[in-house]
C-alpha cells in the first residue's frame, strides 16, 4: 500500500520492503533510512540498531 506521500526511500535498503515511517524512526538512522526489516533482519538485530547501519558487519552474507 503505497500512498502519494510517502517518502520515495521508504523501503528497507538491504530487501526492498516496504516500511512505516514509524519504523523508519525508530530502527532507522538520523535520516530515517533503515537498512533492515523485520523481513531481513532479527528483532534482536533491530534492538541492537543495526538497520541504521548501512554496512552489514556481523552478516557474514558476502563472498
Ligand atoms: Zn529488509
């Protein structure tokens, strides 16, 4: 569901889903970009604040 006043980065950085703006705040960095969800992301990686990370350094996902 997307609305016209959505923010055009509204989305998870790292999986492309769609996130609230109250997500965004909580979870996200000072520019409310998070670079995790719940879809991608553990809660407790969430708690820890690594969706405002933008680099993903305890996911040892990458070749
Ligand atoms: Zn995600």
């Amino acid at each position: 569901m997307s609305q016209p006043g959505d923010a055009p980065d509204g989305r998870c950085q790292r999986c492309g889903t769609s996130v609230s703006t109250r997500f965004r705040r909580v979870f996200g960095g000072n520019d409310e970009t998070v670079h995790g969800c719940v879809e991608c992301m553990t809660l407790s990686e969430l708690c820890e604040g690594e969706a405002a990370l933008e680099e993903e350094a305890s996911a040892p996902t990458l070749e």
